[in-house]
C-alpha cells in the first residue's frame, strides 16, 4: 500500500509543480490586479499542497514525529512571510514572494528527506533571516545615501575575502569558510551583494570617464583574483561576469563586451595550466570515468542518479541520493531529478527562469540608474549562479562546488539570497512609487 502512495505522489507533485510553473508565466498576461491576486493566492496553495504531499510520504516511509514538526514550522512560516509581506509592503511582488516560498519549500522537502537534522539547523536561519529580510525594502527606500558608500564597499567586500584568504578553513582544496565557535560562515555569499552596491555606485553615473572604468574594473580584478587564489572559483566565476554585464549595460559599449568576455576565456585558460585543481575539476569533467575513484567520483554518481530518476523519478525516499557526497550542497539537482523526476526538476528552473525575468523586468522600469544597476547585477548573480550550479551536476560545464540558491544546504546561502531578494523587493517597491508619481503628474 506504501510503495502505492508513493508511486501516485511523484504524479501528484509533478501535476502542481506544473501547474504552479504555468501560472509563473500566464500571470503576466493579466493586466486587472484583481485577476493576479487570484492566480498568485492560487500558487500559494499549491506550494501547501506541494509540502503536504511530500511531507506526508516522507512521514510514512520514515515514521519520524519530528517530520510532521518540520512540516508544521515550514507551513507556518509560509503563512507568516505572506501576511506580514501583505501588511507591510502591500506593493510587494508577491510574485517573487511565491517563487521564494516554492524554491524554500523543495529545499526543505529534499533536506527532510537526506537528513531531517539539516532541515532543522537549515530552517532556523530561513527564520532568522526572514526577520533580517523584512526591514530591508523600508531601508531601501530611506536610505537614500547608499550610492555614495563607493569606497566603504570596496574596503568591505576586499577585507572579507582577504581575511578568508589568510584564516579561512580549507574545505575540499577552497579556502571559503571563517569557523566561529561551532558554526562556519562564508563571506563570498554576502561579498556578492557588497560587490554589485559597489560597482552600480561607481557606474551611475553618466559622466563616468574611461580612467574611471579603468579604476572600477582594476578593484573588480582584485575582488576575482582573492577569490582564485582562496580557489573559490565559482564565486570568482559569478563576479566576473557579473562585472561584465554591470559594465555594458551602464556604458552600453560592446567593446567592453567583449573584451571582458575574451580576457575571461584567456584567464580561464591561465588558470588550467597555473592550478593543479583547475586541471584535475578539466580532467573529471571531460571523462569522470577515468578518474571514478577519486574526483571523478561525485560526477558519476550524479549522472547515475539522473539517469535512474528519468522523467517521473523514483518516488521520494526510493532512491538513493545519499550515495552523492556533498549531495545537500552541491548535487541537491541530481537528488530532485532521481526522487521527483527530470520534469519536476525543469519546472524548478522555469521557476528560476520566472525569478530572474521578473528582476529584470523591475530594472528595465526604474528609472533612477543606481538602482537599476543594482537590480541588474543582483539578478545576473543569482542566474548565473543557478547554470554554474545546475550545468556543473549535469555535466554541461565543470563542477564549480556553489549552491542551488535556497534549495541547497548552507547558511551562508540561504541568508545572503533571502536578503538579496529583500533588497529586490525593495527595488520593486520604489518602481511602483515612480509609476505611481508619473500617474499623478498625468
């Protein structure tokens, strides 16, 4: 009767997800708000039927009481964000809420599974978070100085990362993690946000002169070669194009474009010949089965799991993911595909796809440049940070070691992505103000 259940959930929860990610996208074809209301409440109670479909199947084939406790925190937290949202910033996008509530919720659904304890300690900081998360729109919106911070989030985001150069702990051949007591804390997750404030602050304006990007991209440069040497590459890979991006949108200079993108591909090459790591990441990616039992090892077992998974999945608690080492880190991908299946995991990135057009949408509307720099370089950072992510598990590019932002086990993660996401909401928030005064000018 079990494995019946089990067999009709992964049906179940492929039919919402479905139906979820189809809103996602139809939702912008409504112009009245009553309509978009409709539809949003409407997601919203497919992610609850998500997390009591799966959580009831975990609770069956687990009979742990503590899985029930986990599903009652994470329902209540989701009514909780989605009131307190609706009573303080009633111009929110509840659109990003919902994605960030549905993207929270597969995380907390695989963790429950691989290792109830994580889910607990993962949790936790979602909490703390969200309460961090909930002053930062009103902060946006008072703190009107914060493009003139340049050089105080030069001298931020470089001492960070120096100080993770000299005392960070070695994790898997990267230095990324400062231990405080019992807990380790990466500093590159919140660098990220420090870096894009810093580059919009120096690229607003346009008076900006060739000597200033010249200056700009020179502490850029720094900021990825710290990262190198601390091996960080995914981070390292994210800022730079992040950088990019940045650049040629302020300058809209194709030459920078392109010179960017081709002194990329030329340190890429520098990189493999000068770090044995970089060589070794090569070597697993072009045929992990050479080297099955050692680097290879976690490639070839992600591509199994994918490969059993298919397009429906096992079933939750059928599979075996746990076999992936750091598989709540940086494999969670291939987890999803083997339990809940590769169509389940392609609504997952339309869901992702959703986020990052929405965010780009909010910066094509607002009108002040600092901010639209903002939203532009905090939304390439979270995209790029999905492909490296999930193009690293599939074996599309080499493995990276970075996050799936809010599905993947860290705090580190978790936290800085829920206050980036704050931060977006406080950039949308200033655009519906900027279209409400251009209603009243009219």
């Amino acid at each position: 009767m079990l494995n019946i259940i089990i067999e009709l959930s992964k049906y179940l929860l492929l039919v919402l997800i479905l139906l979820y990610t189809f809103e996602s996208f139809t939702v912008f074809r409504y112009e009245d708000d009553y309509d978009k209301r409709y539809i949003l409440r409407k997601q919203l109670l497919l992610i609850i039927f998500i997390d009591f479909t799966a959580f009831l199947v975990i609770f069956l084939k687990k009979e742990e009481v503590e899985i029930i406790y986990l599903f009652g925190a994470l329902l209540l937290y989701l009514v909780a964000v989605q009131v307190l949202y609706r009573l303080f910033y009633k111009k929110a996008s509840i659109l990003l809420l919902n994605h960030m509530c549905m993207l929270l919720s597969i995380g907390f659904i695989m963790l429950t599974r691989l290792d109830p304890d994580s889910a607990k300690r993962q949790f936790l900081i979602v909490a703390a978070a969200t309460m961090i998360a909930m002053i930062i729109p009103i902060m946006i919106k008072k703190m009107t100085f914060l493009k003139k911070w340049t050089w105080f989030y030069a001298v931020a985001g470089l001492g960070l990362l120096a100080v993770v150069l000299v005392f960070g702990k070695n994790v898997n051949g990267a230095k990324i993690n400062i231990n405080i007591g019992s807990f380790a804390f990466q500093p590159s997750e919140f660098v990220k946000i420090i870096f894009v404030f810093f580059v919009a602050s120096r690229l607003y304006k346009k008076s900006a002169q060739f000597k200033d990007h010249v200056i700009t991209t020179v502490i850029a440069a720094v900021y990825v070669l710290i990262l190198v040497l601390s091996r960080d590459l995914g981070s390292a890979v994210v800022f730079f194009i992040t950088y990019v991006i940045m650049l040629y949108v302020a300058t809209k200079n194709p030459f920078y474009l392109f010179a960017g993108l081709g002194s990329g591909c030329g340190a890429a090459v520098i990189a493999y010949f000068l770090f044995g790591h970089v060589r070794q990441r090569v070597v697993a990616w072009k045929n992990p089965f050479s080297v099955y039992q050692n680097e290879g090892y976690q490639i070839v077992q992600g591509l199994f799991a994918i490969g059993t998974g298919g397009w429906f999945g096992m079933g939750l608690c059928q599979g075996s993911p746990e076999m992936i080492p750091f598989v709540k880190q940086d494999y969670m991908f291939a987890a999803i595909c083997e339990e809940l299946g590769g169509l389940f995991a392609i609504c997952m990135i339309l869901i992702c796809m959703s986020m990052f057009l929405l965010v780009v949408n909010i910066s094509l509307r607002i009108k002040k440049r600092f901010y639209k720099l903002i939203a532009l370089g905090l939304g390439t950072e979270y995209a790029f940070q999905v492909f490296l992510t999930i193009g690293g598990v599939t074996k599309f590019i080499p493995m990276t070691g970075i996050t799936l932002p809010l599905v993947s086990y860290g705090g580190s993660s978790v936290l800085s992505t829920i206050i980036m996401l704050a931060i977006i909401q406080g950039l949308y928030i200033l655009r519906e103000d900027e279209d409400e005064e251009v209603e009243k000018q009219r």
